[in-house]
C-alpha cells in the first residue's frame, strides 16, 4: 500500500531542492546575466556580451556533461554517490562565493568564476536527481519529484524577495553594493538546505565495483549509449529530452540577457521571474497530481506544447512597437513560462528514474545529465550565433523552435513503468 505521507529521507532529499533552487533563480537566471550585461561586460557591445553569457553557459555545460559520464559508474559503487556529491557541491558553494568579488568592468573574471560556481551546481544536480530511486519507490517517484521542483520554486522566493528588497533600497540598481551580499546569502541558502540532504539521504542501491574501471570516457559513453539503445523507449525519450531540455535551458539561461536586449528594464525582469516562480509553485504542484491519473509522457507533450509557443512568440517580441507593449508581452511570457516550468523537468526526472536500474543510478542519471548538458550546450550557443552573425538573439530562438517540435513528436506514447521498458 502507498505511504501518503512524506518519509524523512524524501522530505531531506526535496530540502535540498529549496538551496540549490536559490542559486539557479537568482544567480544564473536573474543577478548575474544582469549584472553581466550592465556592469562587468558594460565596455563590450550588446550582442558581443550576449554572445559571451551564452558561450559561456554552453561551457560550464559541456564541462559537467563530461565529469558526469567519468563520475557517473563511480558513484553508484557503495559509498561514492555522496563523495562525488560533496566535491560538486563544494565547487559550487566556492564559487558563488568568489563572485562576489566580480569587479565592474571584469567581465572575463565574472564569466570564469560563473563557470565554476555552474559546473559545481550542474554537477551536484545530476547526482541529487540519482538519489531518487534510493530516497522513494516507482509509485511515489512522480509525487516526489514534483514535490522537489515545487518546494524549491516557492522556498527560493524567500531569498529572492531579499534580493529585490536590496535592489530597490540601492535605487534599481545591480551593481558591485548589490551583488557582494546577494551572492553570499546565495550561498548560505544553499548550504543551509543541503544539510539534512547530508544527514539522512544514504545511498541504498549500489554495487561493489564497476565494471572496465579504466575504460576512457568515450568507451564508457559509448557502452552505456550501446545499452540503451538496445531499450527503445529509453532511446526514444531520451532523444526527445535532449531535444525539448535544450529549449527550456534555453529560455531560462537567456532570458534575462534577451529581455535587456529589447530593452527591458532590470526592475521589470526581476519582478517578472518573481512571478514565474509564485506561478510555477502551484502549476507544479498540479502536475505531479495530475501524473497520478494521465500518463507522464501525455502531461510533458502538453508542456512542450506551451514552450514551443512561448519561444514563437517571443522571436516576434522585438517588433512589438513601444516599451510598454514589448513590456506587457515579457509579461504573457513569464507567465506561460510558470505554468510548466516545474511539471516537465520534474516529470521527466521520475519517468526516467522509473525506466532504469536503481543500483546504477548514478550511471544511467549521468546519460541523462549529459544530453541535459549538450541540450544547454546547443541552445545557448544557437542564440549566441544569432546575436553574433544576425545582430540579435531572436534569430536564435527559430532552432529552438524546432528542437521543441522534435522532442514532441519523438517522445513516446504510453506510460514509464519498468515493465513496458
């Protein structure tokens, strides 16, 4: 018979959610691209400096998709998963740390420490999301994981809410007085909430050694590319999660760049993806009921549906006549944004979880967190070529498009229980 309630392990394992949600609203998705574009990247044009926070997102990116798939087999061996947690985690924690310390005009410093602190994050992501099958069961796996992304997007509001209070009392700016205390509350927030993860998540499902234990990384990728593919529903959905990933990486890594770009105001942004969150709380929440009763895949379509609406519409922003138009349409934006942010990386993480052995997790988890991370490193780098070569990151936004419009027709049809797999 299923638990209704939450047990210790799955309510320590969605803390963690709520810190390390602190530092992708305000860190990657808010303050620092700002701060980027206005201040350490202010002597660099525009487009240029667009380009160069899409460049970078896009390295971070490939640096975790790398150290994934070399860590991944080692973590499921008894003991590791937590080590290799603790070492991205640390990484992380340093980094958004070091960039308080990012000066007016250091545009390269701002985007070398932003790496760290992204791959630290990235990295520690991709083994959290492999402690799922020890923390719960498959029935409980769609509840929990939208449980994660639901306590994290209305914990991390607490936080944010601080941020905006010291932008407006610093006159709507974000600048160096801004940032110092905002990126150590940042980092306070997410150690905070990673301790009862460190206290009671324990690694249940393992196994005593790994296999081919010097195989190189391309080896290794390649065995594991060669065993899933022999499993088509596992092949086919994780082909069109690298495809509709990308697009939503995407939208949250460049949104805020894009919208200074059209000439959005700093106060604007902040208050807009404010909302997304507040927004997201309860539409997440809604998913992972509604997972109970509609197939997960048939709910994710549904998701990919909105974004690859959003991401049309907002290619036609620019054209938009008048401030107060382009502001109002950021707006319908955001707010079609919040309603399947959390529902289709939620229930893609627990349908994956469910279509995967539990003692090698942290291995099949690391494939999943690669084609993750050259999803965000495609998307990115697609906008960053649009404002290089065309002058404007809309351009970008017609390859998201199309990503969108494969991963929904590749995503499969039916349900994640392992047995169909």
């Amino acid at each position: 018979m299923t638990r209704p309630n939450l047990t210790g392990s799955e309510k320590a394992w969605i803390a963690y959610d709520i810190g390390d949600s602190a530092f992708a609203l305000i860190v990657w998705t808010t303050v620092m691209p700002i701060y980027f574009k206005e201040h350490a990247a202010a002597s660099l044009p525009g487009s240029l400096s667009t380009s160069y926070w899409g460049f970078a997102n896009a390295a971070a990116a490939l640096l975790v998709a790398l150290l994934g798939i070399s860590l991944g087999a080692a973590a499921d061996i008894h003991f590791w998963k937590k080590r290799i947690f603790l070492i991205f985690w640390s990484c992380g924690i340093a980094g958004t740390l070091l960039l308080a310390f990012t000066p007016t005009g250091g545009w390269l410093y701002a985007l070398l420490i932003f790496a760290l602190a992204r791959i630290g994050w990235g990295g520690a992501l991709f083994v959290y999301d492999a402690f799922l099958p020890d923390v719960t069961e498959p029935g409980r796996m769609d509840r929990v994981s939208a449980n994660g992304y639901t306590a994290g997007y209305i914990g991390s509001v607490v936080p944010f809410l601080v941020v905006i209070g010291l932008f407006l009392l610093n006159g709507g700016e974000v600048n160096r007085r801004v940032i110092s205390p905002v990126f150590l509350i940042v980092a306070l927030w997410w150690a905070g909430f990673s301790l009862p993860l460190l206290r009671n998540v324990h690694q249940r499902h393992f196994r005593e050694s790994v296999d081919r234990p010097r195989a190189g990384f391309f080896t290794r990728l390649a065995g594991l590319f060669r065993e899933i593919s022999r499993n088509s529903r596992q092949f086919r959905f994780l082909v069109a999660y690298f495809c509709y990933i990308d697009g939503v990486d995407t939208l949250i890594s460049m949104s805020a760049a894009y919208g200074v770009d059209v000439g959005l105001k700093p106060a604007t942004l902040l208050l807009a993806i404010l909302m997304i969150q507040l927004v997201a709380f309860p539409c997440t929440w809604i998913y992972g009921r509604l997972a109970a009763r509609i197939v997960s895949f048939s709910l994710i379509r549904f998701a990919i549906a909105i974004y690859g609406a959003v991401t049309l519409i907002a290619f036609f922003l620019p054209d938009l006549r008048g401030q107060g138009a382009r502001t109002a349409m950021f707006w319908l934006l955001a707010l079609l944004t919040a309603t399947s942010l959390g529902g289709i990386q939620a229930l893609s993480r627990s349908a994956f979880a469910r279509m995967i052995p539990p003692h090698r997790s942290a291995e099949f988890f690391s494939v999943y967190n690669i084609l993750g991370r050259f999803a965000a490193i495609a998307g990115p780098f697609i906008m960053g070529l649009g404002a290089w070569y065309l002058g404007h990151a809309r351009w970008g936004l017609l390859g998201i498009l199309i990503l969108f419009l494969a991963g929904y027709f590749v995503l499969p049809a039916g349900n994640t229980l392992p047995e169909e797999g």
